[in-house]
C-alpha cells in the first residue's frame, strides 16, 4: 500500500516505521526546516519541543503499562528512547538531542520511507491509499483550516484549557455532597463542595497571589470567555466566581436545604468513577500553586491531583465526534489522524497512537477492516478516549487508569492494578509484534 504521513513529529514518525516494517510504501512530508512552529527548535524529526521526560517507568502507572505495550510492538519510538535514556530515579528520561538524532537517523535510513520537506496543506489523497495527519498541537495555519473545511467546520479547536482532576479516593466524603444543578439528571455525576463566605474569600485572595506560569510567545494572550483560567475571572471581582463556575444556585444541600456562599462542583471524568474535574477551574497557576490553593477547598485538604490544569496552544479535533476507535475519520476511512492532535496529550501518547493507526492501516490492507485493540489495554483506552469521551467535553488526556477498562472488579488498589497490569500484557504479547 502507499501511505502518505503528513508530520514527521513523534506520531508520524512512529507510524511511518511501523507501516515500513511492514513493507507499505511510505511518503512523509515534514514542512521544518522550511516552516518551523513556534516550539521546534530544530529539523529533526521527532524532537521533543520541551522536557525530556517520557514519564514514569513504573509498570503500574498507565504511562508505564502504555510504554511496554508499545515496546512489546515494536515501538521506534521507545527504542530510539532506551538508546538516549538518561537516569532519571523512577521517571524514564532520555537525552533529548540524542533522541531525536537517533530517530532522524532511523527515518532516513529506513527503506520504503521516502521523506519531503515541505508543508502540506490540503488533505488530497490523490493516488495514495491511505493518508494520515500527524502534524501535532501546532499543525500549520493553512493546514488547519483545510482541516477545518474537512470536519464540516465543526470540532476543530486550537485552545486547550485544562482544569485539575483529582483521585476520588483522596478527597474527604464527609464534606462533600451529591447533587447536579437544581437536581436534574440522576444526581450522581456531580460531588459539590461548598464554601462560607469566609473560606470564599480566602480562596479567592489565595487565586489572586499565585504564582502563575509565564504566556509563551506560542499561546494567545486572549483566551476565550468560555474558557478563561480560574485566577483571571476572579481578579474581574470578588463576586465574579460566585457568579460563574462557583455559582451556588440549585445546588443547596440536599439534607439541610441551605444554600452555600458558593460552590466548587466536582464532575466525574467521563470513563471511570475514580477521577472528578474541578469543573471551570482551568489553570495557568504554577504546580505546586495549584496543590496549595485547591487544597483549600472543603474536602480536597488532601486531595492527589491525577493531572494538573493547564492551557496551551494547542490543536485537537473533536474525537468523538469525528474519529473512529481506529483513528479513521468518519468522513472518509482513508483518512486518519494520529498524535496529539487527536486529543491524547503527550510524548508517549501521541506515539502510541502513531504505532496503533499503522497497525490499523496494515490490518485493513490484509483484511478488508480493522479491529480496535481491546480497551483494557493502555493502547486500545487511546482510542476508546477518542472515540467514546462525550464529546461536549472532549478535552485532551494522557493516559490514565480511569480510562482503561476495569476487567478485575473490587479488590485492593495494588493488587488491581497487578492483575490490570498482567491482563493487559497477556492481550498484548498474543497480538504479536507489529513488523516483528
Ligand atoms: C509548547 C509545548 C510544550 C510541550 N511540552 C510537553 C512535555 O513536556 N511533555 C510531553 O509529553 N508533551 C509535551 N507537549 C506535547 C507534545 O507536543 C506532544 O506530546 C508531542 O510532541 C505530540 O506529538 P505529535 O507527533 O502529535 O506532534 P509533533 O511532535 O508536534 O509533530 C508534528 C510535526 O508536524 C509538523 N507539521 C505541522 N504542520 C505541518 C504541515 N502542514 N505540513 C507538514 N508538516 C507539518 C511539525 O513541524 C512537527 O514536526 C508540549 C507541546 C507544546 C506545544
């Protein structure tokens, strides 16, 4: 099959090896050294644009466990990284240069890839099989709005505002209560956190003296209304947040009937019952500004974040609505996306998602159609993010246990995350290696 990869960042370079270990014909076309983006430094293929860490090599967190799902296919990506690794104490981190050197040096010598430098900027297929868009959270201007074009206008977005989520298991039941806005629905996708007026304005006054991250040359000094950071509604007033995301209208507490000063709601994360978002509570305070601050909020004095909020420029479609579990886009199954600009977040992310869709591509040119991998799987939870999120609050992930598949039930932490562990491998090491 011929193949053309639009981005050779991590995703594309991923897909475009894993495709030629398997003999397909591929053309990836990189627009740097010509065009760069407001990250890259260089024109290798592959760079990693900030830290040089693939996160933690511990099996038993999700990015771990997705990392030796990927070894365990034949992953470039993590070979070139195990070639770079630095020590790093628990986390896997690589010598940045090195890295993208080595996977530079693989995708130039790698028969069957042939690789343009130039931008592309329409989504033609012309007389290619399959194409897929690779070109990550900082996709060239004309290209998006090509891709805009092809998604109907509808789920292309270029902001990422992300607020905290925290570990169910962490926050202090005793203070929270259960209830949606004014009852509706069943009651039980919202856990609200009220406040009296003094802790209001604590919390409040607390927001306005935290150290916030610096805007970069990259992000847009303007956010959207709809989805300013927290610390930035509340230097508008004191009153500005009780009328926004901390509003506490309809949400009197449902044993004594009172109504709080105002309300930090928590949502349960789409996928699983083990993660809440501090709903509206995006960020641009620094990390640990973020643990002292929210760790003020009744109940969560002792919260563990599973992610940190965030914003950044940053390109992603909407998923759910218009990809499928295989990263095949539902207007056209030769066209697919991977990478970060399907909504994963991340290093290992965006390439695991790189390896899945060559997977995908092969097994339709053998077979007529593709299977998504399993869910319990780290890998086959990429795509279940992308497919299956709701997609009025799609926002980007990493990968987490909330969004693998539970296939063991109630029992110890620990113990759980072994079995999920061994479970997810078991699937993995009998689906074979891609190329291998
Ligand atoms: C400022 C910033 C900091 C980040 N820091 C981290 C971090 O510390 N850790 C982490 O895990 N993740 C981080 N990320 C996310 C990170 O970018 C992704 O995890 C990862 O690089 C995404 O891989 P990708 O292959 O999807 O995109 P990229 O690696 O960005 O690759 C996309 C490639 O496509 C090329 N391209 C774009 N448009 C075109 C076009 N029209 N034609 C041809 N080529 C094109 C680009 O030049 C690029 O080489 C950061 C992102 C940004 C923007």
């Amino acid at each position: 099959m011929k193949v053309k990869v639009i981005g050779a960042g991590l995703a594309g370079c991923e897909c475009a090896l894993a495709l030629a270990r398997h003999g397909h014909l591929v053309e990836l076309c990189e627009m740097r050294p010509a065009k760069s983006t407001a990250a890259h430094q260089t024109s290798n293929l592959g760079e990693l644009v900030c830290s040089n860490s693939f996160r933690s090599a511990a099996i038993t967190n999700a990015v771990g466990l997705l990392k030796a799902e990927m070894k365990m296919l034949g992953s470039a990506v993590i070979a070139c990284a195990e070639g770079a690794r630095v020590p790093a104490g628990d986390a896997f981190a690589v010598d940045r240069e090195r890295f993208a050197a080595e996977m530079t040096r693989t995708v130039e010598s790698a028969p069957g890839i042939r690789l343009h430098r130039e931008e592309v900027t329409s989504l033609d297929r012309g007389d290619y099989d399959f194409l897929v868009v690779a070109t990550g959270p900082l996709t060239s201007e004309p290209l998006f709005h090509t891709i805009d074009e092809f998604l109907g206008r509808d789920g292309l977005y270029f902001y990422d505002a992300i607020a905290p989520i925290v570990a169910a298991d962490s926050l202090d039941m005793s203070k929270l209560y259960w209830k949606s806005r004014y009852g509706k629905g069943d009651g039980s996708d919202y856990l609200n956190a009220p406040m009296s007026q003094e802790e209001y304005e604590a919390f409040v006054s607390a927001l306005l003296s935290a150290e916030l991250y610096p805007l970069h040359d990259f992000e847009h000094a303007v956010h959207f209304e709809g989805c300013l950071p927290v610390e930035e509604i509340a230097s508008r007033g004191i009153e500005t947040l009780r009328f926004g995301p901390m509003k506490p209208v309809g949400l009197e507490h449902p044993v004594t009937g009172e109504r709080p000063h105002a309300v930090v709601q928590l949502r349960k994360e789409d996928l699983s019952d083990e993660y809440f978002n501090l709903v509206g509570f995006q960020t641009k305070m620094k990390v640990p500004e973020q643990k002292r601050v929210m760790q003020m909020i009744p109940g969560l004095e002792n919260c563990s974040f599973a992610r940190f909020g965030s914003m950044h420029r940053n390109t992603f479609i909407n998923g759910p609505k218009h990809l499928r579990p295989t990263f095949q886009t539902k207007a056209d199954d030769r066209i697919f996306f991977a990478g970060q600009i399907t909504g994963v977040e991340g290093y290992v992310e965006s390439s695991a998602v790189g390896l899945l869709v060559a997977r995908y591509i092969d097994e339709i040119a053998r077979s007529g159609s593709a299977t998504p991998l399993p869910y319990h799987t780290a890998l086959g939870a990429l795509g279940r993010h992308v497919s299956e999120s709701s997609p009025e609050r799609y926002q980007p992930s990493n990968v987490t246990w909330g969004l693998i598949a539970d296939v063991v039930g109630r029992v110890k932490k620990i113990e759980k995350r072994e079995r999920q562990v061994a479970a997810a491998m078991q699937t993995i090491s009998e689906l074979g290696k891609i190329g291998g």
